[in-house]
C-alpha cells in the first residue's frame, strides 16, 4: 500500500531572528488529516516556528516542505493560499462588522471563492453577531472570528497558534468539534495550546518544543496511555526531566 504524502514536512530547520537562534534542527512530518499538537513553555519558540511555516519568518537553513512542494521564494505564494493560520492575536479593521471584516479580507487577499460568509459565521457560533461592529467584540468573539477567516478559502494545511485564547467553555467545546470536523475532511492541523487537558481530547499527535528544540513527535494515546498524570505528566516531564 502506497504512503500518503506528508502534508507538513520539516528538515533541520533553523531559524535565526535578530542575532538570536529562536530555533535549532527541528524535524516534524505531520499526515494529511492529522491534528498534531506542539506544546512547550513560553518562549520556546512555538510562535516563530508557526510563523516560518507561513511565510512570516524565514529559515536559516533546513527545508520546509508543505503539500508536497518545497517552501521558497518561488513557492511562498502558491502555497500560502493552501495555508490558513491564527498568529498572535487577532487583528481586524474596527470599523468592520464580522460579516464586512470576512468580506474585506477575501477582498484584499484575492480569494476568489470563499466559503459563504453566512456558512462561516454559522460554523464558529457567530450568526446573531454577523452584523455586530467588531468594537463591541469580545476576544473569544475575536478569536472565532479570527477561526472563520482562518478557513474561509478551505485551506488544505491550518497552523493555529493559541486558538482557544479567550474562548469561554462552549467555546472551546465548539472548537475542538470543529477542530475534529475538518481533519475527517482532510485538513490538517498544526496547533499550539496551553490548555493540555482539553489537547488530549483534540490532537493526534504531539510534540514537545523547549529551548528552540523540538522533541520526537508521538501518539497522543500511546502518551496518555503510558503515564500516570496524563499530558500535564508528560509536558512536566519533557520539559523538566521529572513527573509526578
């Protein structure tokens, strides 16, 4: 039987920013339709290599390949509108309403089929807010919103970094369903979150970032199958060398 091609392929990547090597040879190869989950402490690094992948920082060395091609100048473009992503925190015009702000930013990126506006909104609980000016927006509406235009253009590979920031608990509940819904099409995601227990719930797979290095990438249940103290056991013990 013939193996899929990864969707996410990462080569002794390294990434130097001011001076400063943020990472150091990281490897990741993550499967179509898989939820691979990378976790670590702040300032690890899990941010700048999220933002490698998408084009937002450049490696030192190390390659990069996303859907079967190799990131480069060439690329970037063609790949990237393969890609969705949430960096950092969400940013949108203030005068925009959630529907106008999607509308906008297919606009402006040049997507010219997008997923219909009130089919997106519907998918991340925000249909009653549609036409709410997003001054009055809170960050958990925020960060849906940021989810909605994150997948507007049906992207193959979706890199989310903290997307539950904000999200009360029906927000993360809706979250993770919809986290779930789209890897069963196919999608793949590469995620960061601190919220670990809600992790063992979401992710396939799961790496550990310390220090720039990223950590051999697992099975989330031969994991929580194989250490008392779930996830949280397994992140003390990566990052620390001690578990309960």
């Amino acid at each position: 039987m013939a193996t899929a091609q990864p969707a996410l392929h990462i080569s002794r990547l390294t990434t130097t920013i001011a001076g400063r090597e943020i990472l150091t040879s990281c490897d990741l190869t993550v499967a179509p339709g898989e939820i691979c989950a990378i976790i670590g402490p702040n300032g690890a690094g899990k941010t700048t290599l999220f933002k490698t992948i998408v084009g937002l920082a450049f490696p030192t060395s190390g390659t990069i390949t996303i859907l079967g091609h190799t990131l480069s100048d060439a690329t970037r473009d063609g790949l990237l509108s393969r890609i969705g992503a949430i960096i950092e925190a969400p940013d949108f015009h203030p005068a925009a309403t959630a529907r106008t702000a999607l509308a906008l930013h297919f606009d402006l990126v040049g997507i010219t089929s997008p997923a219909p506006v009130d089919e997106l909104l519907d998918r991340v609980g925000l249909t009653g807010a549609a036409d709410t000016p997003l001054t009055s927006f809170s960050l958990g509406m925020k960060q849906r919103l940021a989810l909605a235009r994150a997948i507007g253009h049906r992207p193959e590979l979706v890199v989310l970094d903290e997307p539950a920031n904000g999200l009360d608990p029906t927000g993360i509940v809706d979250l993770r369903e919809l986290l779930a819904s789209l890897a069963q099409q196919g999608t793949t995601i590469v995620m960061a979150s601190h919220i670990l227990t809600d992790l063992e719930r979401t992710a396939h797979t799961v790496a550990v970032l310390t220090d720039g290095r990223l950590g051999r990438k697992q099975d989330i249940r031969t994991v929580l199958d194989g250490i008392d103290g779930g996830l949280e056991a397994f992140y003390r013990d990566s990052v620390t060398g001690e578990s309960r």
